[in-house]
C-alpha cells in the first residue's frame, strides 16, 4: 500500500491510499480518483515527494512502454514541475530530511532532493514513504 497526497483541480487537497503506484494511474486515468470536497476527476500528486520506488518489476511490458515513452515523458514532466513548485528542495540532504519531518522535528512539508537507493531503502525500513521520480529533462534535447 502507498499513501499519495493529491490535488483536484480545484486545489483541494486529500490522502489516499491505493494499492501502488500503477495502482494510482490506472485509476486516475480511468477517472475513479475523485476529490472528496467537489467530486473533480482531475486529480494529480501533491506530492509529498519523499522519493517513491519505481522498481519496473515487470521486463514484459517493452513494447506497451515503447509507444507509451512520449506519454510517460509528459507525465513525468508534469510530475516535476509539481514537485518543484510546491516542495523545497533539500538536495543530498534527503534523507536527513525525510527523517526529521516523519519524527517531528521539523515543520511538514514536501521535500524533493537526492537520494541514494540505500538511503530510500533505509527510510523505507523506518515506515518513511518516499518515492523515487526519474528526473526528466525539462525540454525535449
Ligand atoms: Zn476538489
């Protein structure tokens, strides 16, 4: 199970819980995501952006991957101008950072930076969400 902050289009904030993260897409793409304040379909991460693993366990999915790539680079394009403009960017101080927030040691707040598989593996094993965003450039090359 993986925790999402979403936004509706209305800016409306909520939680919620979905089985993974394809889990998460499938549903939104299929409009079953739905604000619980105005009933909006558009949802998209609020991103709380600790990193989220993106381990592709399945290898048989080339071809669909393949038409999707252009999709998938826009998403992911949308997902990092989420990021940047609504979480602070702490840099290689991720992790310390992701620690002190789930501990309350600091105010909460979404947080973007660098992370070491093992530094995401260790907040993991600490029951800290955090998802791993493949950073894609900006603009097409
Ligand atoms: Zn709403």
């Amino acid at each position: 199970m993986i925790s999402f902050d979403l936004k509706c289009e209305n800016d409306h904030k909520f939680e919620s819980w979905f089985q993974s993260g394809d889990a998460f897409d499938r549903l939104v793409k299929a409009k079953q995501v739905i604000c619980p304040i105005c009933g909006n379909n558009k949802i998209t991460k609020a991103l709380m952006a600790p990193a989220v693993s993106r381990t592709k366990k399945n290898n048989n999915k080339n071809s669909s991957i393949a038409t999707n790539a252009l999709d998938y680079m826009n998403a992911m394009r949308t997902i990092r101008r989420q990021v940047e403009e609504n979480s602070d960017y702490v840099g290689s101080q991720f992790a310390e950072e992701a620690r002190k927030i789930h501990y309350g040691e600091t105010d909460e707040r979404n947080i973007f930076g660098e992370a070491t598989k093992e530094e995401a593996e260790a907040l993991k094993d600490e029951g800290i969400e955090c998802e791993r965003i493949p950073w894609v450039p900006d603009h097409d090359a």
